[in-house]
C-alpha cells in the first residue's frame, strides 16, 4: 500500500493517520518486531535507508519510513509534518511541495 496525501485537508488527516497507526501497532507488538501487519504501511530500513526484509515478524525495527507521497502546492502543512515528532517517519523524496503556493487560486496548480 502506498498513501497519497494531496492538499492541506490530506495531509492533516494523514498526519493523524500515521499518528494513530504507530501508537496502535507499538500497543499491540511490544516486542518491536516488524511485521506483516506494520509492512503494509511503513518500510524497515537501515542506516543507508535501504528496504530490510520482512522475515515474518523476527526483525527487529530499526527505522520506519511512511509508505507516502505527501503532495501540496504550499509548504507550510508538510514542513509541520517533517518538523512535527513523526517527521523522521518521511523522507525528503515522498515530498512534491511549492513555495510560492497557490493562493486558493486552483489555476495555479494547473500550469
């Protein structure tokens, strides 16, 4: 599964998705192993940030990354969200931002 965060309404929802989905997964699987059921929304990685493998629940987490893309034509939500303490949960490549903005004017996205 991939989820794809588009505006300002999707990525606050997202941000509580993801909040709520480590909070459920960390009460349920105290050992810190990662799983089946983490695998389907996070990606274990090492330090390189490369993929570890699943090994059904006997890996140890190292460092989660979001399966995400976080999409929005102003910056200021995302940046919340890497500055926020689930921002190392992201990764600088999941992000498709603009600074300018758009002003609620839709055109602006269309170019």
């Amino acid at each position: 599964s991939i989820v794809i965060q588009v505006g300002q309404c999707g990525n606050q929802v997202g941000r509580s998705f993801w909040d709520l989905a480590l909070r459920e997964h960390a009460h349920w699987n105290k050992a810190g192993l990662f799983d089946e059921p983490l695998n389907t929304f996070f990606r274990n990685v090492d330090s390189k940030g490369n993929d570890l493998p699943v090994d059904t629940g006997k890996r140890k987490i190292r460092s989660l990354k979001a399966r995400a893309v976080l999409v929005d034509m102003e910056e200021g939500v995302v940046s919340e969200l890497l500055h926020s303490p689930l921002g190392e949960v992201f990764d600088h490549r999941q992000l498709i931002t603009d600074v300018s903005g758009s002003g609620n004017n839709w055109a602006v996205g269309y170019k």
